[in-house]
C-alpha cells in the first residue's frame, strides 16, 4: 500500500508534537526545581522580597523546608507567607524538631504564638523526646515557658530525663520554674539516673530555689544518689 501525501503530513505533525510537549515537560521541570533553590535561598537569606513572590509557586517540600529555615531566624513575615501558602506548620527536620521547637530554642517569642495559631503541635518531640517546653526551660526563658503554658503545653509529660523543671533550675530561672509549679509539675521529678531539681538546686548552692522546691512539695529524700 502507497503512503499518501496526507498520511506523510499526519506523522510529521504527531512527532514534532510529541517532541514539542516533551521539550515543554523538560523545560517545566527544571524551571519548578529553580523556583524552589531560589526560595530555599530566600528563606536562609531572609530575602523577603524573593520569599513572598515564589512561595506560592514552589512545592511543597519546599515550602516545608523554607519554613524550618525561617523558623530559625525568628523571621515572623515570612514564617506567616509561608503558612499562607500552605507550609507544614508541623514538618520536621533530620532531628525530628519542628518550627516551633526552633523558635523556643532561639527566644522568638512572637513566632512561637504565629505557630500556635496556625495549629503547631504544642507537645510535639524531637526524636530525642524534647519539646519546645523543655527547650524554654533549658534556656531559663520564662517568657516562653508561660506561653507554651498558657497555650496548653502538656505538663503531664514533664517527667523523666527530659523534665523541663530539673532544667529550669539547673539554668537557675526562678520565673519559670514558678511557672512550672503554678500549672502542676511536680517538684520530685526524677531522671533515670537519679537527678531532681532539688538535687540540682543543692549541687549549685541556690539556696532560694531549695526553698522555693521544698515549699512546692519537694523532700529531703530527692537528693541527688547516683545509680
């Protein structure tokens, strides 16, 4: 059978299309990968200006990632765009820390409530079991350990190697062991190895958080024995 004229066209169309939207394809895809460089870049840089024009165009993994950065920055304008844009309020990085166990650590205070509002898991743990509550112990911040409080931080969890208390008092942070103690930890946490904040308290010669531990119920008994 002869091949006509019109058939010759046909194919000819069928291939310069098909390459046509291959070329398209890769051309898309290496454009998307640099929209998403660019905003990883914007969010280490804290080039706003760049950050609010790709954060809706880049991906989500992206996004996510954009948002860990900016976390630890204490950058709340463009922790917020990226919320808008739908970045995982509780995406976690190689340590399993989230956004806001980033901003307990670095004192961002205003960023901490910017996550609380959008539905950052308060009680959230790295893979080593700390909180973004321990974290504001372990810097004696008593301005976030009353946030992270106030806004519902689990304080049945506060027991154990990871007791924000034995931190509190170990950084000798009378506030926020007072706030502490004011929404129900216990006074007599105890690590595995024997700690307590009483221990703690005595070891640095704090003589008024050992009184302020034994009026909150601590015993005689919670000194530090080594196992």
């Amino acid at each position: 059978m002869q091949e006509t004229t019109g058939s010759r066209g046909f194919i000819v169309v069928v291939i310069a299309a098909a390459l046509i939207g291959g070329t398209y394809a890769y051309m898309r895809g290496g454009s998307a990968q640099r929209v998403d460089e660019q905003l990883l870049a914007a969010a280490l840089t804290s080039d706003a200006r760049t950050l609010f024009r790709l954060a809706g165009r880049a991906s989500p993994d992206a996004r996510d990632q954009s948002l860990l950065y900016v976390a630890q920055g204490g950058r709340c304008g463009l922790a917020e765009r990226l919320l808008e844009a739908r970045a995982d309020v509780n995406v976690r990085d190689a340590h399993g820390w989230t956004p806001l166990i980033h901003a307990a650590k670095a004192r961002h205070h205003d960023l901490a409530r910017l996550l609380l509002d959008h539905d950052a898991q308060i009680g959230a743990q790295s893979h080593e079991g700390v909180t973004a509550l321990t974290m504001a112990a372990m810097n004696g911040d008593a301005q976030m350990v009353r946030l992270l409080l106030d806004a519902g931080a689990p304080v049945e969890a506060c027991g154990g190697d990871r007791c924000p208390l034995l931190y509190a008092v170990y950084g000798g942070n009378v506030g926020a062991v007072v706030a502490l103690l004011a929404c129900g930890v216990e006074a007599s946490c105890e690590t595995s190895s024997g700690r307590t904040p009483l221990s703690e308290a005595t070891s640095a010669g704090n003589e008024a958080m050992i009184r302020l531990l034994l009026e909150a119920g601590a015993e005689e008994g919670d000194l530090f024995v080594a196992r």
